[in-house]
C-alpha cells in the first residue's frame, strides 16, 4: 500500500520514539536520517524478499556481475525516487520543518571505487533492477573508501574515508550465508581411496567471507536485486593462529582499502588476495545457491547462471569455477571446461598498456597455489588446441602464463564467451590493435556494448529544475523511457521553451555558485560560461591541456585588457592516485594558476579557475547540472568511452571533445553543429606512432603562443611552481610531450573561441543545450543493459512489471 503524507509523518515519529526514544523536535540530522532510512528500507523488504522467491520459484538465469569496485554515492533521494516516494517525503518533511535535500547530505557517499568503472557498475545495478532482470552485483565492502582529498597549499593531501563510522543503512549482514576462503601454502594432488585425483592442501589460510547485502530497488516495478559485498574475518576454527594482534590485524586488513589507482596497475600481494577472496566467495555463494535452491544437476549450470569479469580484476573467476567443478564436484575437465566458458563473459575498459593486469608467476603460485595449478593447466591446454590452427608465434603471444607472468586479460578471454568493449571506437580498437591477436582466435567471441549512464539518478534526481521544464513540455513519459526525451526536439525554435531551459540552468549555475564559495570562499558569477572538466587526474584525459589553454587566455587578457570574450569559470574535480607524482604536479600547477589568476585585480573576474576539492558522485550530482560546456578532451584513442560526458550532455551542457571513446557516438547522435570537435583522429594518433615523426621541440619553437604559455611554468609567471612548472616544461619539450597536448593546442583553441562566439548569442545556444538534452536519451544505461542480458548474458526480464500504482 503507498504511504501517505500523514501516514509518512507519523511512521517516521513512530519509528523515531521506537529506536531512539526521541520526539522529531529533539532528534539530530543523524537520527532522523537513520530513522528515515530504516523506514524506507522497511518499504522495500517485502519486495526484496518476493524477488528472490520468485527467481527461484521461476528458476530464471541470473546474472553476477562481479566488480572490484562499485561507487554508488548517496542511495536515500534514488532508493524514494525508484520507489515512487519522492514527493512524498519530500512534503511530509516540509511539513515537520525539515529540508530533505539537507537531510540527505547526511548520508556518507559509498565510494568503493575510484571512477568510472566503478560508477558505471553501480549504474547497472540500477538499470538492471529497473528493466526487472534479474542481476545481482558482488565485489568487496572496504572499511574505508576512496581517500578524501584536501588541497595543503595548492597540494593533494590524502585523508581515509571512513565511510561506515555512523553505520551503514541500507546493509544486511548475513552470517549465515558466511563461506570460507583458502590462501597461501602448498597444494599437491593425491589419490584418494576411490582412485581419483585430488588437491590436498598444507599450511593454508583460511578465511571467513562474510556478506553483506544491499538492496537494489527497480524504478516503480517492486524489483528489488541484491549487491553483494564480502568482508574479510577470522573464522572460529582458526582463532588460536592469530594469538598476536598484529596477525590479525593483518588479516583483517584485506578488505580495510580499496586501491587508489585508477587505470593503472596494482601490483600487490594484498591486492590479489583481495581479487581471489570475493571471487572465491562469490562463486562459492552462488554454486551453493544453486544446489540447494534450483536443484539441477551441476551439468546445466550455465542455463540458470551468468558471471560476468568487469575488467580483470575477477578474472580469477575463470581457475576458481575449474577449481569447484573439477574439485569439488568432481567433473571432467573437458565438462567443467565447457561450462565455464559458457558461463563467463568479459568487459575490457582500457587499452592503456599500463593498466593490463599482469602478476608474477612467483606471487600467484605462492599466495594462489592451486590458482596457479589450474591456470597452468589452462595454458597448457590451450598452446595444445591452437597449435593445430594457428601460427606457432600467435599462440605464444597469447598464452595465459608468458615471460614469468600470468596475464590476466588473457585468462579472461581464453576462459569466457564474450569480450566487449564499452564504445564504438574502443571496441573497434580491441579488434583491429590492442587485442587483435585474439580477435584472428576468436572473432565471434569480441563485440561492443556502449556504456550507459542510469538517467532516474543523473537528469531526474540532481536536476529538478530541468525535469519540472520537461514535464510541463514534453509530458512525464520521459522519466520512465528516456528516449521520449526527443519529444524536446519539435522545440528547438519554440522561444518560450528555451527560455525557460535556460532559467533552469540558471538556477542550478546559482546553487553550484553558492557551493563553490561555501567550499572555496572563490565567488563566481552565474553570467559567466561553467566549463567544466570532472573525472580523474591522468596525463591521457589532458586536464594540463586545458590549463595551457587558460594561460593563453590569461596572458591574452595582461596583455590587452579589452579583448572581447565571454566570462568564463573553468571547473575542475579529480583526484589523482596517491603514487601518481605527475598528476598530483599537474594538480598543484592548476592550483597556483587559481590563486594567480583569482586573485589578479587586471582580469578583474573575468576567468575563473576552481579547483573544487575532493570529487566524488555527490559532487559530481552538484556540479552537472550547472555546466554549460562539457571538456572530453582524452588524446584521441585512449579513453574507452568516457561516461561523465553522457551526464553532461544529459543535463544540456555543450560538449567539447576529441573524436574519442563514446564522444564519437555524441556527436552522431547530436550532430556536428550542436558538439565543438577538435584535435587529431584516432588515425591520425596511430599514424604518428608508426612513423614517429612529432617533435614537440619544433612546435615550440615555431609556435610563439606555445612558446610563451611554456614559458609561464618556468620563468615566474604562476608563482611557486619551480619544480613543479619545470617538470611540466620538461615532460612537454624533453620528455616529447606523449599525449600530443602541443600538437592538438591550437585546434583545442579555435574550437574554444567558437564556443566563446556561440555563447553570446543566446538562443541559439540554448537551441544547442536543447538538442544535446533531446538526443541524450540513448545513453541510458537501461539500454546498455538490456543489450547485455540479450547478447551475452541470455536473461529476461521478470514478466510483470505490476507497480503498486498498477
Ligand atoms: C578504465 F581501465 C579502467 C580503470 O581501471 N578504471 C576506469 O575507471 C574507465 N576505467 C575508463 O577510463 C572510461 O573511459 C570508461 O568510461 C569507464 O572505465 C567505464 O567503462
């Protein structure tokens, strides 16, 4: 039944007096929002509840979609939204004198991810839940999440998160869904009395995985799926072994962190232990699951589950499955082979080099030994099968395990079904460079699958504003289908229609502006345009790009006050890993050209820079719907899709970008007149590489606009920076600049000068923000969902999609 307004009122003031013994008028921010999150949850148990039985009781496919990150952020306004109590709440708390958008900053964000990768799976579980297919998420619940970030004189500092002090809502730990995971000693194989093979393990580790739950609620359809999050603990049996505090400590520590690099490799001990231990208890989960619960024999295990690997970090799905169904149920290995691979399918999200997972065979046998048995065997295998069908040279540089190391995209491709990219372009680069040697292998197996973003959250939630514009034009429809939202498309002249797009606009720019001082003490004025470029701090995404651009910007302004342009602040969120000294250079430059020119009473607020600390999905909610212009500026190749450029556009800023990731698929869907594109192709970059004719040199040599935006990070001109600025020069003229920043500097210019022009003439700006949010709706990551459970997973959807509201 739907709770009413006073119904609303009075359950929250019951369940206030029940667990705190408490009035509202005497509670904390803290007790109300626990008291209001429980009641919330309470209006999703029974669904919860109903979901699984019914998944059961149907025995329908599921899908696991197994991530070492997920980045959910705040869950209360979405958890209301999805089911059908926003308003509700939101008057009712009107009424007892409280601001739900006040409350809900309460709520600490869950940041068990560093950026994209993570942020798109918790989009999934959004998505997967609202088309009511049946998907579970699980990975790892870190004590602590992504560090908080401080600027210390213009420095990144690094705090702990420590999310869960207060507690955490919206989990369940389930104790008795507990398994045990086995690490470290040695393993060899015996016979046992019936003549068969088996592993027989000596002086391992053995550790509790404890889950806990958190619902995923469907948007208005009582699906609610389940993440799954395993913490590490000591199991009984072997407490005597961790007498000293430091044992244990260590032990615990497995989950404690998650890992700050983003894009990048993570060679560690812990960090494997961290790869194995929820893949292992994952599996473990879901093998039990099914006997107990579906009750077919183990042969058809791939009708009824789906496990998919998002990036490598699971890979070890692949040995773990083997291990169980050879192991443990006792299946040939051409059987347990056979299901494996229809079981697993593989998401690849980089083609930097650098990212590619890669573990020293040394590391893997000591801490995964019988891992490493059945990856050997895998190889082995393998090389055997191939080299009846393919050149002797392929197959080497193919193999799982190679030159001491075990590659772990490798295993993921070899061991499952499916590989996608996650854009056009990447997709195509899998194919045609980075994988193609396992595309000539397996054709069929490669595909792509455009990444999405989850729109309830990303234009109805953080931008009411707009949304209240587009129901009165377009009608409600949209909030449900997104692609209604091209409905917008027969006003793109209508005056009256982006008059009011750009009043919202103008009201979200305000609040951010609000934030900006509140946060900065920087004060920026709403006339101004927002530019705004939000995503982690890597040399590939070229955030120092934009700041060679501001610099041109300003010394144009020193030198001759009068030029005409538009005001401009230039936003920028990111993090940058801890050990990632270039990007943390890159973020102390930025700072000090803030401070430079912020404060330079002759550009007398006439550009801004704000460099707003500690990015995160919360920030990101307040900062997207206030930008005008989208930077999607990554060297041509290298970003595999990019998402923040899909929220952007949803939220009507205008996008300027390089032909690269999913920006290739907005300017298709938006058209070139309504995207700024600059900078060298994808083609082009690679033909470089071929021909390695760039010289940075000579472009700073010939170009005096170069020449003297370089020479600011070395003669004075943005103070503080001395080796700083000098490590910037260097890895641009001696280093031979890699991302090819000089050689796209003057496109990336021109492009800013027409959206400097566009900009003043305001209808047909706002014409341009229309289309972008009209043509936003095919980035929904319901879609991109629905592709998946279609091509790779082969589940359905549940059969009724009964709301409350019927
Ligand atoms: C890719 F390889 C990785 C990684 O380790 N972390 C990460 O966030 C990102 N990504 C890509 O960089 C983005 O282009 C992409 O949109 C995102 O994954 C989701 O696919």
């Amino acid at each position: 039944m739907a709770l009413d307004k006073e119904m609303f009122k009075k359950e929250l003031r019951q369940r206030l007096r029940e667990n705190y013994a408490m009035e509202l008028e005497d509670a904390s921010e803290q007790e109300i929002f626990n008291t209001l999150g429980a009641l919330v949850k309470a209006r999703y148990s029974d669904a919860w509840g109903d979901t699984w039985k019914y998944y059961v009781n149907k025995k329908k496919k599921q899908v696991y979609y197994f991530s070492i990150e997920f980045l959910p952020g705040r869950m209360l306004k979405s958890n209301l939204l999805n089911l059908g109590m926003l308003d509700t709440a939101r008057e009712a708390l009107t009424d007892l004198g409280i601001d739900l958008d006040s409350l809900a900053e309460v709520e600490k964000d869950m940041a068990l991810g560093n950026g994209g990768l993570g942020r798109l799976a918790s989009c999934f579980m959004d998505s997967i839940a609202s088309c009511g297919l049946p998907g579970n998420g699980n990975g790892i619940r870190y004590d602590y999440g992504l560090f908080k970030q401080r600027f210390v004189d213009g420095y990144q500092v690094e705090l702990p998160d420590e999310w869960l002090q207060g507690g955490n809502i919206w989990e369940v730990r389930r104790e008795s869904k507990a398994v045990d995971v086995r690490v470290g000693g040695h393993v060899y194989l015996a016979e046992n009395s019936e003549g068969k093979l088996k592993p027989i393990y000596e002086n391992e580790r053995v550790l509790r995985a404890v889950p806990y739950d958190t619902g995923m609620v469907g948007f208005e359809n009582n699906v609610v799926n389940t993440l799954r999050l395993w913490s590490v603990e000591i199991p009984d049996s072997e407490e005597d072994k961790y007498q000293s505090i430091q044992g244990r400590r260590e032990l615990e520590d497995l989950t404690a962190v998650l890992y700050p690099d983003d894009s990048n490799e993570q060679g560690r001990l812990i960090r494997l232990t961290q790869e194995y231990f929820f893949v292992s208890a994952g599996i473990q989960s879901i093998i039990r699951r099914y006997k107990k619960r579906i009750g077919q024999p183990i042969s058809k295990l791939s009708e009824y589950v789906s496990i998919h690997i998002n990036d490598t970090h699971p890979a070890l799905c692949v040995p773990e499955m083997m291990r169980i169904l050879v192991d443990e149920e006792e299946l040939s290995w051409e059987q347990a082979w056979d299901i494996t691979v229809k079981v697993m399918s593989y998401t690849n999200h980089t083609i930097m080099a650098e990212a590619l997972e890669k573990w020293s065979i040394d590391l893997m046998r000591r801490t995964l030994p019988r891992m490493y048995q059945i990856m050997e065997e895998i190889d082995a295998r393998y090389v055997q099968t191939m080299r009846e069908l393919h050149p002797h040279d392929l197959v080497e540089r193919t193999r799982i395990i190679r030159n001491g190391q075990v590659h772990m995209a490798h295993l993921a491709i070899i061991g499952s079904h499916s590989t996608n990219g996650v854009a056009k372009l990447h997709s195509d680069l899998i194919k045609s460079v980075v994988l193609h040697d396992f595309y000539i292998i397996y054709p069929d197996r490669f595909n792509n699958k455009t990444n999405g973003v989850a729109q309830r959250r990303w234009s109805q939630i953080v931008n009411e504003p707009m949304s209240n514009v587009l129901d009165d034009v377009i009608g409600k429809t949209w909030r449900k289908d997104s692609g209604d939202l091209k409905l917008l498309m027969n006003y793109q002249s209508d005056q009256v229609v982006l008059e009011r797009l750009a009043e919202a606009k103008k009201v979200n720019k305000q609040k951010l502006a609000d934030y900006i001082l509140e946060a900065t003490d920087i004060n920026v004025s709403t006339d101004a345009i927002f530019d705004v470029q939000i995503k982690r701090l890597h040399a590939y995404k070229r955030q120092l790009l934009n700041l060679l651009h501001i610099i041109k910007l300003y010394q144009d302004l020193k030198e001759n006050p009068n030029v005409a342009m538009q005001k401009r602040v230039f936003i920028f969120g990111a993090k940058a890993a801890p050990s990632y000294h270039y990007a943390k250079v890159i973020i102390k430059c930025i700072n000090e050209a803030a401070r430079l020119i912020n404060n330079d009473s002759d550009i007398n607020d006439r550009i801004k820079i704000v460099f707003l600390p500690n990015y995160n999905v919360s920030l990101a909610e307040k900062i997207i719907p206030a930008a005008d212009v989208s930077e999607q500026i990554s060297l041509a190749s290298k970003e595999a899709s990019g998402t923040s450029n899909m929220k952007l556009m949803l939220n009507g800023a205008i996008t300027l970008a390089t032909l690269d990731g999913a920006n290739v698929e907005i300017r298709d869907a938006v058209g070139d007149d309504n995207i700024y594109i600059f900078g060298l192709t994808e083609k082009e970059v690679y033909e470089y590489y071929e021909n390695q004719e760039y010289t940075a040199q000579k472009i700073y040599d010939e170009n005096a606009v170069i020449r003297r935006v370089l020479n600011a990070f070395i003669d004075g001109t943005i103070p503080n920076i001395v080796y700083e600025g000098r490590e910037i020069f260097d890895s641009l003229i001696k280093y031979n600049d890699e991302y090819f920043l000089l050689r796209d500097f003057d496109s990336y210019v021109k492009a800013q000068e027409d959206i400097d022009k566009a900009y003043g003439d305001r209808t047909f700006w706002q014409k341009m923000s229309l289309i972008n949010i009209a043509n936003g709706g095919r980035f929904s990551s319901d879609e991109t969902v629905r592709r998946y459970a279609e091509d790779i997973w082969k589940i359905e959807p549940k059969d009724s999609f009964v709301t409350e509201k019927g």
